[in-house]
C-alpha cells in the first residue's frame, strides 16, 4: 500500500520493442511528448517481448528492474510509452511505489495544459473522464471492496459507487454542453454554405508546422512552437485566393499515432471542420525520415472521422531543411499533387495559393452576366466572393460584370439567387431577372 505523491516530474520512460512492424521511432516520439508535458526524464529502460505480460506489460523480471531503476534516481513518475489497461496500470503502480502513466494518458495531460478556449477545455475534460472511469480502483488501494450481502460491504465500495456516479454524470453534463457547441458550430457552417464561402482546412502530424503557415497565409497570431500538441483549439481565418474568391481556412488540431479514441471522439465536433471542407491542405514535414509512416497516420484518422473523401493538397512544409527549393509538383494530368514550402522563411507560399486555387477552380465558369437594378444583393455576393473582374453599367441601368467562379460555387448562387449562365461576350449575357 502507498499513497500515490501528487506532484514532481522526474520521470523514467519505458518502452517495448514487440520486434518487427514496430514503429521505428516510437521512443524519440515519445521522448518529444514527455517533454511538452513538462516531464523532466531521468532514465529511459528499454526491453523486448513477444507480446505484453498480462499483469505488468513489461513482464515480473522487468518490473523488478525499473522498481530498481526508480529508487535510484528517485523518479517520482512512470512513462510507458504504450497503451496499459487499468490492472497493468494498478499493479504496476503497487510494485514501483509511484504513479504511472500510460501512453494514453500522457497525452491527456498535454491537451490539458494547451486547451485555451471553453470548448477545448470541454473537449480535454471529457476524455480525461472517460478514460479516468476505467480506473477508479487504482487509487482506492487501501480499502475494502467487499461485494455481497447486508454487513460485507467495505467504505471502498461504497467510494467507487460514488466516484462512479460523479464521473457518470459529470459525463452527461459535458456532453450536453458539447452538444450545444456542436450545434453552434454547425449554424455557422451552414452560414458559410448559404454564403457559398470556401472551407479549407489545415490537417496533419503533430509539429509539421500547420500553425507556422496557418499565420503566414491569414496574417494570424495562433501560438506556434517547435513541441507536439502546441495548439489545440481551433482558429477560422478568411484568406482570399486568385480566381476563387474569399475562401474560410481553419486551423485543426494535429494528429499522431495511437490518438487516443477518448480524443477522437471528444473533438468529433472540432474534427468535423476538416469533414466539410471543400480542400484538406495536408501538410507534411519535409525533413521527418518517417513522414510516410505519418502520411498514413493522418489518413486513418481522417477516415475515422469521415473525411477521407474530402479532395487534398499534399503540403511539403520545411523544404528548407531538405533542398530549400519552393516547388509545385503535378500528376500526369497537370493537376497539382504537392507543394513544397517554407512557412518559416515564406519561401513558395504564392505557389501554395496559386495550387489551393487550381484545385478549387476545377471547372471554373467564367463569363459576363448582367444583373438588374434590384440585384443589389446578388451583385455584393459576388464582390464579397472576389468574383467580379471588371464591372460596367449600359444606358438602362444594367450592371454588367465579368466573373469567375468555381463550378461549385456558380451553381449554389444559380439555384439560391438565380444567378444566370455567363456568357462569354457581354452582348449575350442574359440579365438576371427583377
């Protein structure tokens, strides 16, 4: 029995090689994590194995050797760089006579310290109470928990019912109020749809550097570092875009392996940004030997939450480090299939805008229209989607203007405004009705 200690940072990192297949940089990546936490790590025990050990992971010998381990360097936390089900957790915790954290939970903490805005802390909460509530036990060690008939139930019994009753409901209250979140955001993407404005969204691996360009393409002021998980909540920034018009760009959380599903679905509601975007901008460190690995990563993740079929952009970031050479790369077809960038040092960012509109553009319709005196309304959409060229009036008050516009675009205000076919010579262009 002991009392887990509740503060200190010096911490000892495990991690198991399970031998082939196995991430190759797992241990530096969660070194990384441990960092950004705040952890301070004393040592690092490493050990091989087949397949976990059902009571300690690491297996009894292990177990006896990191209890050593732990002493020694009177290390007040322990790291296990992989997911721990909540009896390894316990019994691993009773041996080392200190708290242990899991891969999990690691990552729970770190979005708790970056949560800013109310809904991210909603989110952050929520998962942390759906994973705390598969393991209440652990921290009631030195009480009963006798189950069974009238004088043989113990005061820890009686605690974890209660412990589970608080959780259970403090579950439904944070649901509830992510609902409301939800529903908001929802009215606001419905907003921008009836507007026809553009969504693109920012998605990724953790520390590729979205943030950095997420600032360098709206002029923003969202934290960037060089640490995982640097910002959590999301930002909405109009940007304006050659041949497209004003365009939404949001900026996402960023992904990594193993993302807990607590996290998943606690930020179904923030996720769901990338869902209904019209373009993914996935960027990518350039420099990360494993970016591949993390190319796939982030398309389970987007797959999970049902955005695998949204059309994207692969963003080569930090070319700098690699060949410093800013890039469009194109398929056989012309279509732009990557670009290579530096947010940093703003090398190629007129390239990336330049491939954002080619993608969007797809079939762009281009034309003069005229629209009538009391299109006043219609007219102003236009300019607010920086669709309008060149713009003339004739002797009978009949606005002429030469627009561009995504296909997309043309046929949601053809069929919410009546907007009309344009032409490509201004003596056809048919006149939008009074």
């Amino acid at each position: 029995m002991f009392e887990r200690p509740q503060i200190g940072n010096r911490a000892v990192l495990v991690h198991v090689d399970f031998g082939p297949g196995a991430d190759s940089d797992a241990l530096p990546e969660c070194r990384e994590l441990a960092a950004s936490a705040g952890a301070e790590v004393v040592e690092t025990v490493t050990t091989s194995r087949r397949s976990p050990d059902p009571r300690f992971f690491i297996g009894s010998g292990k177990t006896e050797t990191l209890a050593e381990v732990v002493s020694a360097q009177s290390a007040d936390l322990v790291i296990v760089n992989h997911q721990l089900s909540p009896s390894q957790e316990r019994n691993l915790e009773a041996r080392l006579k200190c708290r242990v954290l899991d891969r999990t939970g690691l990552i729970l903490d770190i979005f708790a310290q970056r949560a800013r805005s109310h809904e991210g802390k909603l989110q952050v909460e929520l998962a942390q109470m759906r994973h705390l509530s598969t393991r209440l036990v652990r921290g009631w060690s030195h009480l009963e928990r006798q189950k069974g008939g009238i004088g043989l139930r113990g005061p820890g019994e009686t605690q974890l019912e209660m412990d589970r009753r608080l959780i259970g409901q403090r579950i439904k209250q944070l649901t509830r109020s992510l609902e409301r979140v939800r529903r908001q955001r929802d009215q606001g993407r419905r907003n921008r749809q009836r507007q026809s404005v553009t969504t693109i969204s920012l998605v990724g691996y953790t520390n590729a550097g979205k943030s950095t360009l997420f600032n360098q393409l709206t002029d923003g002021e969202v934290l960037q570092a060089d640490q995982l998980f640097a910002t959590l909540d999301p930002t909405l920034r109009r940007i304006a875009l050659p041949g497209v018009g004003k365009a939404v760009l949001a900026d996402t959380v960023g992904f990594i392996r193993h993302l807990p599903h607590e996290l998943v679905a606690a930020f179904h509601s923030t996720l769901q940004e990338s869902r209904d975007a019209n373009l993914l901008l996935h960027v990518v460190d350039a420099s990360d030997p494993e970016r591949e690995l993390h190319c796939a990563t982030v398309d389970e993740v987007l797959t999970e939450i049902g955005a695998n079929e949204v059309p994207q952009l692969l963003v080569y970031n930090k070319c700098d480090l690699v060949d410093g050479e800013a890039r469009i790369e194109r398929d056989g077809h012309g279509r732009p299939l990557r670009v290579w960038v530096s947010a940093l040092h703003e090398r190629g960012l007129e390239l990336l805008r330049e491939a954002v509109a080619e993608c969007l553009a797809g079939s762009e319709v281009a034309g003069w229209i005229g629209l009538a005196p009391d299109k006043g309304r219609l007219r102003a959409r236009l300019y607010a989607l920086d669709a309008v060229q060149s713009e003339h009036s004739d002797e009978n008050g009949v606005s002429w203007l030469y627009v561009r516009l995504a296909e997309p675009t043309f046929q949601q205000l053809a069929s919410q405004e009546g907007l009309p076919q344009p032409r490509e010579a201004e003596a056809r262009a048919v006149t939008a009705a009074g």
